[in-house]
C-alpha cells in the first residue's frame, strides 16, 4: 500500500508561532524535521496573533520544501499529510489546515486533521519510547498546563489544568520582568544553574487544593513585589537567584501534581512534553520522581518537545494506518475543550 513499503507522512504545524514541517517515515522514524521560529515576536515579548499568521504565510511553503529536501523526497512519494487541526491561535491554525487541504488536493494525498496537545503526549514515541498504561503526563507550554491519564493511544483524559497562567507563560513573564527577553524558558533555565534556589522562598499554589488542578499567577506576582523591593538595576547575583527560586518553586509544583496524578491512577509511566518540558531541572525531577515510583519516564529531547512538525506527523500516520482520513471540510479548532482530543476515547 505504501511507496516502496515505507509510509511516508508530512507533518505542518502551524498552530503558534512556529512554522513547522516534518516528514516521518512509518509512524516512528524522523526523516527531516524544520522549525523556522518567528522572530517578529521578540520585541513584543509575547506572541502577536496577526503578525503570526502573516508570518506563517511567509514561511510555510519554504518551509515544507526544506523539509521534503531534508527527507530526501518529492511530493509524489508522500502518503498523506498530517496538519495541526486544533487547539491553537485560529488565524495561524487557518494557515497550516487551508495550505494542508490545497496540497492534499493537488496530489489526490489523504489529509489528516491532528490535535497539538495529544501530539506532544506522544512525541516520545518517536524516539523509541516504550509507554505502559495508564501513564501519568503533563503537557507544558506557553500556552497550556495540563495534568493527564493516557490509558492508551487515543484514550485520554484530562484529570488537571492551569487555574490561571500556563507554566511556559510563567517563565515568559518572569524573565520579561527581569528584562531577560523572548521567550523567557531557555534563558531562566540557564541563569538558574548559576543561582542560590533557596534564597527567596516564593509560594507553591495549590498545594493543598485536594485536585490536580495549578495556579501560576500568585508566583508570577511574588517574584513581582520581590523584585520591587531591590529596584532598578538588577545584579546579576539577584537575576540567578531570582530565576532559580521561580524555576524550583514552578516545578515543584508540576511534579508534585504530577506525582499525586500518578499515585490516583495506579500510573505505570510518566511522560512530559512541551517546551518547557526541555526545563533540566524539571527533567531531573520527573528521574528522581520515576525512580521514587519505580516506574519509567519519557520526555522528547529538545527538538521535539517544542512545537515540531514531526509530532503532527506521528499522530497523522497513527491515524492513517487506522484507515482514517478528513475531507474538504476540514476546519481549525481554537480551543481545546472543543477540539474533540477527549472525544477520541471512542476511536480506541
Ligand atoms: O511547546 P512550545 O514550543 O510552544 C507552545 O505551544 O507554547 O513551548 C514554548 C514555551 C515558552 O513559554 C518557553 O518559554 C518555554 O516553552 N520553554 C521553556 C524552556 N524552553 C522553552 N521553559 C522552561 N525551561 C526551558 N528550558
Ligand atoms: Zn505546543
């Protein structure tokens, strides 16, 4: 059924502020994986959505190319194409879906409709990645925090979510307080190896809450008042330890959900993914935490816990060696209480 025995998917994400392309080779081998970041957004410290999706514009196509030169493949030897269908900035998601629709068309190609959020849960398959169910994950970015139960592919359930900020969000804000710059998680994660984590006791919300729910809007606002009190000039000594208190008390309070999450559910293994789940510190934790629980933890390496097309292309070849396709009428989905990503259990 396959060109040369070998499935070949193109995988486009679009749902940010990254334009991503990928192409996967039997649902488990990166053949090319390209993610051209949008610069335009640097100098506002956050995402604009109308410069994202003018910028998508700009770059999907170049960016679909070099991927294809990259895999070492024309158009006509792909299998399908896997498109981030939802959640994400509807603009931005408008380009990857209608650019995915008039290509498949093209090459009579089936198109795939793929959810963001499950593509980071299963991006470590991709490398290899043995999961045992139900696993415990938690998908952290800037633009989400969510605590689930995976009792299969395509059995999901979200058990927590963010009260208010998303992690990623967090460090974005934090280190635009600091004047560190966009976005904000590499470089705090960074200046923290030099900082004293102890030296400012910032608070741990919802410890205690009795769900596996989060709140990141009270820590932002105490490295605030902190940071009000030392004033204008920061030292670099105040930034470290500013950084590595933030970082120590975002993540504690990750793993320590994440470990209550897994001790409800009888988990069997962990995994995270998103960009922050490229945090070291929060890495070494999920190891101490997985050797704690005697089970063990995955989490993708940097290229693909960030937004990447090669996880679209994952979970689009997933779904076509399943015999499933989406027609023309295929639509962006901005949120992700309507994305249809916990309906999905049905499908398994
Ligand atoms: O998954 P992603 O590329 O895009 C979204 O869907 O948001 O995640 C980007 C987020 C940003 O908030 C960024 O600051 C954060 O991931 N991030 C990190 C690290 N690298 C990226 N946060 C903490 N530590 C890092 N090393
Ligand atoms: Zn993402």
């Amino acid at each position: 059924m396959w060109h040369n025995g070998a499935m070949l998917v193109l995988g486009i994400e679009t749902s940010c502020d990254d334009t991503a392309a990928a192409v996967v080779e039997d649902a488990k081998t990166v053949r090319s994986n390209v993610i051209a970041a949008q610069d335009v957004h640097r100098e506002f410290g956050g995402v604009v959505p109308e410069l994202a999706s003018r910028a998508h514009l700009d770059l999907i196509s170049p960016t679909v190319e070099r991927a294809l030169i990259d895999a070492g493949v024309s158009f006509g030897d792909l299998d399908g194409i896997a498109v981030t269908r939802a959640p994400g900035l509807m603009g931005s998601l408008l380009v990857g879906v209608s650019y995915a629709k008039a290509l498949g068309a093209a090459l009579g190609k089936p198109v795939v409709g793929v959810n963001h959020i499950e593509a980071h849960l299963l991006a470590p398959l991709l490398e290899g990645a043995e999961f045992a169910f139900p696993l415990a994950g938690a998908v952290v970015s800037g633009g989400h925090s969510e605590l689930f139960v995976v009792e299969g592919i395509g059995r999901y359930a979200i058990v927590g979510t963010t009260r208010d900020d998303a992690i990623g969000e967090a460090f974005d804000k934090v280190a635009k307080m600091l004047g560190l710059g966009f976005p904000g998680g590499p470089v705090i994660d960074r200046r923290s190896s030099n900082g004293d984590a102890a030296r400012f006791d910032f608070p741990r919300a919802m410890l205690d809450s009795g769900n596996f729910d989060l709140s990141y809007s009270g820590l932002k606002t105490a490295v605030k008042r902190t940071l009000e009190r030392y004033g204008e000039p920061h030292e670099d000594r105040l930034i470290d330890d500013v950084c590595a208190s933030f970082q120590q008390a975002a993540i504690d309070v990750l793993l320590k959900k994440l470990e209550a999450v897994a001790r409800a559910h009888g988990a069997r293994s962990l995994s995270i993914g998103g960009g922050v789940a490229c945090n070291r510190a929060l890495r070494a934790g999920l190891a101490e935490l997985a050797g704690r629980l005697g089970v063990p933890a995955f989490h993708p390496s940097p290229k693909l816990c960030a937004d990447n097309g090669a996880m679209i292309a994952l979970v689009g070849s997933l779904r076509l060696l399943r015999g499933e396709a989406d027609g023309p009428d295929l639509e962006p989905v901005a949120n992700l209480d309507e994305s249809g990503l916990l309906d999905a259990a049905a499908r398994a």
